[in-house]
C-alpha cells in the first residue's frame, strides 16, 4: 500500500517539475544570420560603402546639421567638423575647450545630439567625461553653441551632472537622441559599480529622459513625483553598459544596444517604469562586480523586461544602432542598424510587429572589412554613416544601397 502510494506521490512530482520547466520563462533565441533579409534571395540588398573623412582618433558619434553638414566627437577630446556627408568632404577643427574631459580607457567625449531648433539657437548636447584637477569626478551632458562659421562652440552649460565615473573609465556608456516630441533620451554605463544599475537614486546603468533645456526629468516619467530629482530623470533601469540608442520610424519605440559581459550582448525595447535586470552585486550582497549573472535575471526579477535580441554565448559589442527608413533600402527599410566593436561589423535586425528581432543578416561589405566599428546615424541624405574606432586613422563612412 505505501509503495503504491510512494509511486502515486512520484509521478505527481515529475508532473509537476514537467509543468514548471515547460512554463518557465527562458530568453530569446538570436535569430539565425543569414546573407539575405526573410524575403529571400530576389529581395537581397547589396551595399556600396565610400570613405567620407578618414584621419580621425576614435570618432565616438555623428551629429548631422540642418544644412548637411556633421559635427564628429572624437573620444579624446577633440571636435570635428565635415563640410557634408560626401566622399571627400572637407573636415576642420572645432575650436573648443574641453580640457576638462578626463579621456582614460572607455571614457572621454562621446555621444553628441543636435537640438531641435539648432538653425536659431545654435546649440547641440555632448556626452563627456568630467575631470576636476587631474581627478575623474562624472559623465555629464554638457550643452554647446556653435559659432555662425562654425569655427569654434562655446559652452553653454551643464545640462545633467553626476552620472557615475569608473577611474578607468570603464562602463562610462553615454549615448543621447532627440525623440519627436523634444524630449533627450540617454543611454548610460553604470561604471562597472556592482549596486548602480538597480538603483534608482544613480544614473548609471540607466535610460534618462529629460528636458533639453533644464535637464530635469520630464512630468511624464515614471518617478515623476520621487523627491530624489535623479530618480525623476530615469525611465528604465538594471543595464549594463548601453551603446546605442534609436527610436524606430512609425512607432516610435526606442530601442537601445547594450554590451553584455562575455555572453548576451542585448538590443532592448525599452517600456517606461521596467527593470532590464542586470545586477552584479547579486541584491546588494555582493561589494565586487559579479559579471556571472545573467544580464537578464529572471530568476532574481521575475518581471524583468526581456531582450528584444540577444548574441547569445558569445559578444560582438554592439554600439551605435539607428533604423534604415526609405523605399532605397528595400526589403530593409525599416531594420534596426547596429555596429559591432569586437565583431567588425554590421548587423541588420528585421523587428517584428511585436518589438522583438525575427531576423538577422552580416552584410559582408562591413563584415570584418574596416575593423571596429562605433557609431551609426542616418543622415539627411538618407544614407547610414558609420564611423570606425581602430585608434589609427580612423574614418567615417557612408552606406547606401547598391544601384
């Protein structure tokens, strides 16, 4: 009688566990790359890539001026400026003082955002590491105004201060877009600091929303009401070390590329108020920085929003991502654009109806061809521009369909 209940009491067990492992959440698989996009071979897309400026050190991002004209960060701070988006473009010095910038490692002058009413105000918005006599202090925003011949940009002011620094400068993440509606998205690191990502009083590891002119976190975020006015700026939080930042044409969805440890570097579709999980002191038990957990910790955030796409076990370091738009990009018009360091290339994401990536193609024109590769921008023209980050002689590049 006891075995047979012994046996009843097993098999229900196992049902169970069969239960629970068939529902248990489990990530994304990375879509299958592939040379062509889902169309098939009649809808392949070739691309012609021309060098528009070279001679750069490490050109960090692009900001495309009303007129067609760029403004090049480069990470060790330094300004540029090309006369187009052209093969050949001519490219000056910006005269600038950014002798605070503590350029060490991964930090230095970083992403750039042109404001909306640039052609009145002038004004544009760098990402920079700050240094106060020789000692690393923060990331910030700092907001620019450029001269009527563009010969030189006078600082206006700090725009966000106090996003944490590592010394080394690991982590220092930074990467800023105007959304439709005026508002300055911004991707941060969260310093290689094992409690930042999962605090909401930091604004590292983190997407902030804020007001282009005060900096302040806008009325409608999701801390709106929190006394600590670092907490009012976030949107999101429980990321790594974000790279990239884009808002998809159409939807206006905001997608962000985020670099993984040694596995799952991560394309997310950011919802306001989520947590993306990331936590590498482990619920604050932990003082090192545990890069074993998941970036992604279902387990210990059961709510955690998933990865839109992920590498899965291995890294590309993925960095600047924009969305293709326009008929000239055919069957990917309309794909998420991401660069990749370490992989040398770039990748074009198909995003499905839902927000998640169904299909993945290597153009072999930018695989492993110019090396590293750090930013991407659609510019006026319509054409991708890319820049690499070799740290000698560096180019920006400009991407358009064959024909």
């Amino acid at each position: 009688m006891m075995g047979a209940m012994a046996r009843r009491m097993t098999v229900l067990l196992l049902t169970v566990a069969t239960f629970v492992a068939a529902c248990a959440p489990t990530p994304p698989e990375p879509p299958p790359t592939t040379s062509v996009p889902p169309g098939g071979q009649e809808a392949a897309v070739g691309f012609e890539v021309s060098e528009v400026a070279g001679g750069l050190d490490h050109p960090w991002d692009i900001g495309f001026l009303p007129d067609g004209r760029a403004l090049v960060t480069e990470r060790s701070g330094r300004l540029r400026l090309l006369s187009s988006g052209q093969p050949g473009a001519e490219m000056r010095t910006v005269r600038s003082d950014f002798s605070d910038v503590y350029a060490v490692g991964e930090g230095g002058l970083m992403g750039i955002a042109i404001h909306p009413d640039f052609e009145r105000s002038r004004e544009f918005t760098t990402c920079q590491t700050h240094q106060v006599d020789g000692e690393p202090k923060d990331v910030r925003l700092v907001t620019w105004r450029l001269a009527e011949d563009g010969s030189s940009a006078q600082r206006v002011k700090p725009l966000v201060t106090g996003l944490p620094l590592n010394e080394s400068g690991r982590h220092s993440g930074c990467r800023p877009v105007v959304t439709k509606d005026g508002a300055l998205l911004v991707g941060t690191g969260d310093a290689a600091d094992p409690d930042v990502a999962q605090d909401k009083t930091s604004l590292g590891g983190k997407v902030l929303r804020v007001d282009l002119e005060t900096g302040k976190g806008l009325d409608n975020n999701p801390w709106a009401g929190s006394g600590n006015a670092n907490t009012r700026r976030i949107v999101t939080y429980g990321h790594r070390n974000i790279q990239g930042i884009a808002v998809q044409p159409g939807t206006d969805r905001i997608y962000t590329a985020e670099h993984g440890p040694d596995v799952d570097d991560e394309v997310n579709m950011i919802e306001f108020g989520r947590n993306y999980g990331w936590d590498p002191s482990q619920g604050g038990t932990l003082d090192s920085y545990d890069e074993s957990v998941p970036m992604t910790d279902r387990d210990r955030f059961p709510h955690a929003m998933r990865a839109a796409w992920t590498s899965g076990d291995m890294t590309e370091a993925i960095s600047g991502a924009t969305f293709l738009s326009g008929e000239q990009w055919g069957a990917f018009d309309g794909a998420l654009a991401v660069v990749a360091l370490k992989g040398s290339k770039l990748i074009l994401l198909t995003i499905g109806s839902e927000g998640n990536a169904i299909g993945r193609t290597d153009p072999p024109e930018l695989d492993g061809e110019y090396g590293r590769l750090r930013a991407a921008r659609i510019g006026p023209d319509g054409a991708l521009y890319i820049t690499t980050d070799n740290g000698e002689d560096d180019k920006v590049l400009r991407v358009t369909p064959e024909g």
